[in-house]
C-alpha cells in the first residue's frame, strides 16, 4: 500500500496538471489544430510571465467569451499622483480600466495609457507606441516573494522561541528545519568560508536558501507562480552575493584579482602577463554572480517549459496511449521539479559560500 506521503504527493501532481490547463483546451475538437496548438504555445509564454493575478482556470461559456477564475492584485501606477485600482478592471487586456480622468489598458503583460476606446498606437515592429507610467503594481510574483518572507519570518521566528522555551532542544517542526540549518553550517559554510569567519555570512547563505526553496515549491503549484523563473528575481539575488562578495573582500581578496603573480616574479617580467591576467580575473569579479543569475533562471524556466508542453501534448493527442503517456511523463518531471527545486537552492547557496570563502581568505605574510 502506498504510503500517505506518497498519496499527498500525487494529489498534489495531480491537482496542479489539472488546473493548470486552461478549461478551453478540454473543449477543443477531437482532432488537434493549429488553433489549438497556438492556444498551447501562449499559455506556456503566459504561464512564464509574471501578472497582476493569480489565474487559477479559464473556461469558454455560452457566448464563447473567455471566463477567467483567479484573485486580482492591486495594480499602483505612479501617473500625475498615484493612481491605484484593482487589476479585476483590466480584464486581462479586454476592457479599458478608468481611474478618474485616465485610462489603462493591459497589452503583452504591460499597462498603458489610452483613451476611451482603449487606442493603442504600434510602430512597424508593432511593439506598443503608448506613454507607460511608472509601475509600482504588486504582481504575483512581487505577492509570492512577500508570501515566502513572511511565511519565514513566522517560521524562523516560531522556531527561535520553542528553542528558548526547551533550552536549545527543537520542538514540532523545528525538528524538521533543525537539521537543514546545521548542514548549511557544518557541510556548506564552514569548509568553503572557514571556522573563523563562516558566521557572519550565515544569516544571508540561510535566508537564500529557504527563499530559494520555497519560491520553487511554490512554482509548482496550481498558482501557477514562476518566480525564480524571472531573470529580474535571479539578478537580484546574484546581485546580493556580488555585493557581500566584493564589499567584505581582504586586502588579500584584491591583491589576488590585480597582483596575481605575487612577488615570485621581477616587476618588469610581470607587465605582459598582467596585461592577460588583470583583465581576465576582473572579467571573472561579474562572471560569477552571472553564472548564479543564468543558472537558476534557465534550469526553473526550463522545467516549467518541459512540464507544461507534456501537459499540452494530453490535449493534443487525445488518446488511450498518447494522453496517459503524457500525464505519466508529466508526474514524472513533477516529482523531478521537486527534487530541482531544492537541488537548485543548494547549488546556489554553495556557490555564493565559495565566492564568500574567496573574498574572506587571508595568507600569512612574512
């Protein structure tokens, strides 16, 4: 009998393959078309882009208009003075939201300024020629990442009381938790920062790593969240390390980036190898973080990719071999995602101990 684990697991699977097809794929005709294949290919591309909702399902009623079930999220434009409203108003890019005296129209995931009519003037590469305020909007996106830090600030805080309540010994979850925390320390931190200097990179090498976690986990649920998918989210993070990296750098730090030879060589020896050596090793200074940035976000937004094209591919074939071969496939990568999702999180943590192990090295001068 299979366990009540790996029963929550497949309802978990199960459900978010469901909802996250759109109803209009369930009443396409029996064979497949163009129409069809299309639709696919643009909620995959939606899918992948942040919004100013959570979309939950879509379904066709009887006048063959598209019904979107989901929660709207408060839409803050900055337009002569801060123009606030909720992202219900735009209707996904049909209708023309007013607010006072402006109109807003949603098109390609951006809101514009328009008239009435919701006018949108394009330019020969029909990219939208409309005035843009600025937006300040809360997507889903932003929501998720408000959700995590909150949800650990909670966590973490809870976990820090009942260890003062029992004397340093975890309780409830906290057992859980308690053995991730110290494996970052011991197995991660430590031996890439050292003993000496690991503990003031913990705090940041900890809140990267659950924040990582669960913005992936959350990614896979029918929300349909794609945040560390965001190159905008992963730079940010890459940034973080860069920064820690190069503002807690010793003196040693940067005599190895511009002095690499150290003093083996006569100074004149040295210039035509620095002229190679100094470029390269200030051109490795960004390299980094941008290995970080491109690595997360091109393993989680191809994982989505991969999930929701076998997904698709149910509606497509829309037979007794093609269909559950691609419901099997599907739960497959899911219970793969599950195990990138913290794989991904690890690998990032790791990394930025390295860098910080590089920035914090000390040498023995005599």
């Amino acid at each position: 009998m299979p366990s009540a684990l790996n029963k929550l697991l497949l309802f978990i699977v199960f459900t978010t393959a469901f909802f996250s097809a759109p109803y209009s794929l369930f009443a396409s005709d029996n064979e497949p078309s163009n129409d069809l294949k299309t639709e696919i290919k643009e909620y995959i591309s939606h899918h992948l882009e942040d919004s100013y909702d959570f979309s939950l399902f879509s379904y066709t009623n009887d006048e063959n208009e598209h019904v979107y079930i989901g929660i709207p999220l408060p839409v803050i434009l900055w337009d002569e003075g801060l123009q606030i409203f909720s992202s219900s108003k735009l209707h996904h890019g049909t209708s023309v939201a007013q607010v006072g005296d402006n109109y807003y129209k949603l098109d390609h995931g951006k809101i514009y300024k328009t008239d009435a009519l919701g006018t949108l003037t394009y330019d020969e590469s029909h990219h939208t020629i409309n005035a843009a305020p600025l937006d300040l909007s809360i997507t889903k996106g932003v929501a998720s990442m408000l959700l995590i830090a909150f949800l650990m600030f909670w966590l973490f805080k809870s976990l820090a009381k009942t260890y003062s309540i029992n004397k340093g010994v975890p309780a409830g979850v906290g057992r859980f938790f308690e053995p991730i925390v110290l494996y970052i320390r011991d197995e991660i931190a430590r031996p890439n920062i050292g003993d000496k200097k690991h503990g003031k990179y913990m705090s940041f090498l900890l809140t990267v790593f659950f924040f990582i976690w669960f913005l992936n986990l959350v990614g896979l649920t029918p929300l349909g969240v794609n945040v560390t998918g965001n190159i905008a989210v992963t730079f940010g993070l890459a940034l973080l390390t860069f920064v820690i990296t190069n503002f807690t750098g010793t003196k040693d730090y940067w005599l190895h980036i511009f002095d690499p030879l150290g003093g083996s060589m006569k100074w004149y020896a040295k210039i035509p190898l620095y002229i190679i050596l100094i470029p390269i090793e200030v051109l490795g200074i960004f390299i980094k973080p941008f290995s970080l940035l491109i690595r997360l976000y091109a393993n989680m937004q191809a994982g989505h990719i991969v999930l929701m094209s076998l997904i698709g591919l149910m509606f497509i074939f829309k037979s007794w071999l093609g269909s559950p071969l691609s419901f099997g496939l599907a739960f497959a990568i899911s219970l793969i995602e599950l195990l990138v999702a913290l794989l991904q999180a690890y690998i990032f943590t790791m990394l930025s101990a390295l860098y910080f192990g590089f920035a914090a090295e000390e040498h023995e001068h005599h």
